[in-house]
C-alpha cells in the first residue's frame, strides 16, 4: 500500500514537469516589421489614360452628283493641294444638260425679244386710238379693243422675263453640276482613304458619298483621350503630357493639353471627359489612328520627401499599440509608423502633398530622410519546443 502511494506521487510530479515543460517552450509570436526607407526626390503628380491620334483637321470629300467614276487622279498616301483634281465622274450627261439649257435660255430670250416688239407695236396703236377718241373718230369699243392688246402685250413681256430668269436658273444649276463632277481636294493634305473605285457608280440621291479622307496637316497631330470624373477637375489647359505608342514603344513623344470637353462619356455607369492633346509630328512617325498610353502631367515637386502610398496605410495589429489612444486626425492629414531601436513603432502624424504613382510626399517635423517607414507586421511564432518523452520503469 506504501509502495502504491509513492508511486502514484512520483507519477504526478513527472506529469506535472511535462506540461511545465511544455507552456514555458510555447512563447509569445515575435513580430517582424517590414519597412521601407523616406526618401527625397522628385515627384511628379500624374494621371494615366489611353487614347488615339487623329489629324488636326480630317476632311471627308464627297459628291454632289450620281454617275460613273470616269478617272481617279489620288489615291492612298497621295500629297494634294487645294483645288487639285482627285477624281472625275463621267461629265457626259451632264455636259448635255448644260448645252439644253442653254439652249432653253436663247428661246426664252428671243420670245422675250418678240413680246417687247409686240408691247411697242400695241403701245403705238393705243395710243393712236387715244387721240382719234378724243376726236369722236372711232368708237369705244375699238378704243377699248387696243388698250386691251397692249394690256396683253404687256404681261407676255412680264411671263417672258420670267421665262428669262427661270432658263438662266436652269442653266446655272446645269453647269454647276457639270463643275461637280470634277472632285476636287478642298484642302492642302495627305489622302488616308479612298473609297471608290474607277468604274464605279456612285448615288447622291440620298446621302453624299465619301470618296477620300484627307487629312489636311499630319505635321500636328492631337490626341483624343478620356479622363475619368474622379481627375478631370485636376486637368488644365497648357499642362504637359507624355506618351508613348506600340509601334514605337521605347521613344516617348511630349503633348500639351488643348481642350477639356464637357460632353460626358458614360459607359457601365463610368464617366468621363475628352481631353484633347496637341502633338507636334514633324517627323511623321506617328500615324492616324494609333493607340496612344498617355500621362498628363499634374504637378511636380523636386526634393520632396515622400513614402509609398501603402505606408500610410498601414495599421499595426491592437495587440501592440501600446499607449493612450490614438489622436484623432485633421483632414490632410494621416498616420505614419516608424519602426526604432528596439523592434518598437511609433506613430507619427504627417501633412500630405502631391500624390504620384506610386509615391506621396509628406510633411512632418518628426520624420527625416532614411527613417524606416512600416508597410506590413508579420507575426512570427517560434516553434514549439517538444519535451522529451518520459519512460518509468516499476
């Protein structure tokens, strides 16, 4: 019975020294703190969107008439000058038209002449009748017969001046469009399309058509891009940008902001604005139509002192924020923590400036150049000491 007791008692002790054991291997979880370092620079405040380069003027040239392109004299990539012949439509028809109605407008001419010989003649005679009435020589109704002939002779002349005028008409609308169908180039410029075909019929009746696209001066170029609502109050006529494009992908190309249009662009419940750039393409590299990755230039600031963005958003876990609670903080302002000697962070409140890419600059009269900012906590357990296995032998 002795035996047993004493027994029962060492087993205790050794069960209690192994989980004794066992918590004091089990420590708190270290925590390691990624940093990264304040620095000084420049930084530049920019906003990214894509966009397309279109000429700085495009004309659409179309016709006026229907009928058979007889003769094309431009085609892609052709250098045209105001006023030069591009295309003739078969003239045949319409030079036809012409000569008719010139010749309606002699007729009417003539029958105008004859109507005003015929006016004098029957002036004349009324007037002879004038005075033979006075003298009771004829009677009223022969005096009344002439005045009404010369009445009549009277408004043919009027219905034949007319005619005059009409006739001309005709033969000016005629000769028009014998002009039309000579397509001329109505501005200085490089043809970009060109639509039709010799041979090819084309119909005005309805809508003009299209048979070239020039572009009228590939020297200036622009860019068309939208700007979400969120930036475009940031945007300003005269501020900088920079671009580059995939047929060129390690040369960047300078621009300047021309126009911040007000008509909005809703897509999926997204806005923006057209922001228009101007580009100098003096070497003609840039070509109508090429996707443009754009950043507009806000802002820049030299020797700022500046964290990444995810710094300041940065909150430590409440299990080691150790001290009264935090200070409430002001609008411009947010938290920033510095790791110090001895594995312990800090809070520091800072005043932001300019917001980059990437980078925003900072002002504070607690935090210097080369402080290690905090970006992450990552809490680090160490393992688990195992207590050695116990053996009793009885």
């Amino acid at each position: 019975m002795k035996r047993a007791i004493i027994i029962t008692i060492v087993l205790a002790g050794f069960v209690a020294l192994y989980f004794a054991c066992g918590s004091m291997s089990k420590e708190e979880p270290e925590i390691k703190y990624m940093t990264v370092p304040v620095e000084k620079g420049t930084l530049r405040a920019e906003i990214s969107s894509s966009g397309t380069l279109k000429p700085l003027v495009e004309v659409l040239v179309g016709s006026q008439v229907s009928g058979t392109i007889k003769k094309l004299y431009a085609d892609y990539e052709s250098v045209v000058k105001k006023g030069q012949l591009i295309a003739l439509i078969d003239p045949d028809m319409y030079a036809a038209k012409a000569e008719q109605a010139s010749a309606d407008l002699e007729a009417a001419k003539a029958s105008l002449a004859k109507s005003e010989v015929t006016l004098e003649d029957e002036n004349r005679t009324l007037q002879r009748k004038e005075g033979l009435i006075g003298k009771s020589s004829i009677s009223q109704q022969e005096y009344d017969s002439a005045k009404t002939k010369a009445d009549a002779a009277r408004a043919q002349v009027v219905v034949d001046k007319a005619k005059v005028a009409q006739a001309e008409a005709k033969l000016k609308e005629a000769a028009l469009q014998l002009q039309y169908c000579r397509i001329e180039a109505p501005v200085d410029g490089v043809v970009e399309a060109r639509n039709m075909d010799a041979g090819q019929t084309v119909t005005a009746s309805f809508q003009t058509p299209v048979l070239f696209k020039i572009a009228e001066d590939l020297t200036r170029m622009q860019v068309h891009t939208n700007v979400d609502e969120a930036d475009v109050g940031r945007v300003l006529v005269g501020q900088k940008a920079a671009f580059t494009v995939p047929a060129f992908p390690d040369n960047e190309f300078t621009a300047a902001v021309n126009q911040i249009r007000n008509d909005p662009k809703i897509e999926q419940n997204v806005v923006t604005y057209n922001v228009i750039l101007d580009v100098d393409n003096s070497d003609l590299k840039l070509r109508p139509g090429m996707t443009a990755n754009v950043r507009i230039k806000l802002d820049e600031v030299k020797d700022a002192m500046m964290v990444p963005d995810q710094a300041l958003r940065f909150n430590p876990p409440e299990s080691i924020v150790d001290g009264p609670v935090l200070t409430e903080l002001k609008p411009g302002e947010r938290r920033l923590w510095k790791l110090e000697t001895g594995n312990i962070i800090r809070p520091v409140i800072v005043r932001v400036g300019i917001s980059g890419t990437e980078r925003i600059q900072i002002f504070s009269d607690e935090t210097k150049v080369g402080d290690r900012a905090v970006v992450e906590a990552i809490s680090k357990k160490k393992q688990d000491q195992k207590a050695p296995a116990l053996r009793f032998r009885f």
